[in-house]
C-alpha cells in the first residue's frame, strides 16, 4: 500500500537533522536560493545523499547521542534545485552562480552532531566539521601519483586532484579512513571524447554519449572540455579517502581505485 505520508516502525521517531543548505559552521551564511553562490554553498550541507554513516565520538567509543555523521552528495538536479528552469532548459538557463553552487554541493558533507534531550542538532562550532567539494584540492597517493596521464596544466606534477564529482556509495575502514566512490565523471565534461588520446582508456571507461557536461561545469572551467584539458578526465571516477582518519586530517588524498 502506498500513500503520500512517511511512515516508520512503531516505537521510532523521525527528525530531520540536515537538509540541503542547511548551515554546517558557525559563519555559515544562512540559506537563500535567490542569490546562492558556491562559496555559500561550500559551507553549507550538500545535495542528493547517498553514503550516511555515523561514527561515535569520542573515536573508538560507542557513544549514540554524539558523533559525526559523514554523508555523500551524489548528483544535482538543476532543475528542482533552482526556481524558473526545466528538464528541456536549465543548461543554457544555469547562471554562473548557480553552476558555481551546483560544483559545492557536490561532494561530502562532515558534521558534528549531538542528542540533547531527545532532539539531534548540528554542532556548528565541531572542529571535525568540513565540506569536501568540486573545488577542493585533493592529493593522488599511491603508483598513480605523478603518471604522464594525469599531468595538466593546473597541475603539472600530476598529484594534486581539484576537486572530488559524484559520489555514490562509500565506507569506513577499521582505522576511521572515510571512503568515497566516484562514478559518472562523464556527466561533467564536454568536448568530442572520441579524439581523446589513449581510447582504449576512454572506451574501458565506457564514454558512449555525444552530450555530457549536464551542468554546464565546462562553461566557467575549461578543465572540463577535453579539447582544452585532455588528461582531465583520467583525474576522476577514482575512490577519494581521507589520510589516515577524517578525526585527525583535513586533507583528502584519492587513490587508485579498483577498476
């Protein structure tokens, strides 16, 4: 039976702890679709969840009224996100701010969260508290680090990432390392991929589709067209992890993931 209310198991409450926008640091700027911007968005939680995992704190313990909760933001809809636009027209109706907030609601979100007389709420002032997003830079560890392949010109080194797209599932490892899966990374970037150098990559990939770029990301950062940055892509659709533990680290590190 289906019906157009919420329902859980009787015994358990619902509240909502975070929704899209909502403020995450003590100087976040409080939400406003009118004039959102990325760096508003960046310091704010993101959209569309996908991996959530709560982890007690202190680290180790088995604390359930406080902790943090690690929550991935997967893919935008443009056309839900921002008033004025549809399916058929929000690419070319995207303003470059909106397109800048789309790029920092990308990504995951990690926040301090404590049960105080039976209502959960985000501690804004947590110093475990970051948002990692489109922009956010993002070192390659590992036999990948410094490959020919991933060399561009904002990073001739081929070890720093600008930025972590689509992510889906994720996990915790024993030690406390947050992981994150990318997928889709075809959605972000324009260009022909057929005149890519390296197509066994790109067909192992599995490009197949003559318009991406779905959020116009290429129209305000030329890294995403293959014609101005041909390495770009190999950058993305890795699993991005924090060093060590996201308790003890402010610095993500992605690498190579098991394709």
């Amino acid at each position: 039976m289906r019906d157009t209310a919420d329902h859980w198991p009787e015994g358990y409450e619902r509240q909502i702890l975070a929704r899209w926008g909502d403020a995450l640091f003590a100087d976040s700027p409080e939400f406003d679709i009118a004039t959102l911007d990325g760096k508003a968005a960046e310091r704010q939680f993101g959209y569309n969840n996908d991996f959530t995992q709560f982890l007690p704190l202190p680290w180790g313990e088995k604390s359930s009224d406080h902790g943090l909760m690690v929550v991935s933001h997967e893919y935008a809809t443009p056309f839900l996100m921002f008033p004025g636009l549809t399916s058929e027209d929000y690419r070319e109706k995207l303003t470059d701010h909106q397109i800048r907030a789309i790029m920092a609601a990308l990504g995951v979100s990690i926040f301090e969260v404590r049960k105080t007389d039976g209502k959960w709420a985000i501690v804004k002032d947590g110093k475990y508290n970051r948002r990692i997003h489109m922009s956010t830079e993002i070192g390659i560890s590992g036999p990948a680090a410094g490959d020919d392949r991933l060399k561009t010109k904002a990073d001739p080194t081929g070890t720093i990432v600008f930025g972590t797209i689509s992510n889906c599932n994720g996990g915790i490892t024993p030690w406390g390392t947050m992981l994150s899966g990318e997928e889709g990374a075809m959605d972000f970037f324009a260009g022909d991929y057929k005149k890519l150098p390296n197509q066994d990559l790109v067909e192992r990939q599995g490009w197949d589709e003559d318009e991406n770029d779905i959020y116009s990301v290429s129209r305000i950062e030329p890294r995403f067209k293959f014609e101005e940055e041909p390495n770009e892509w190999t950058r993305f659709d890795w699993v991005a992890r924090s060093i060590r533990s996201i308790l003890l680290q402010s610095r993500s590190s992605a690498p190579r993931s098991a394709a």
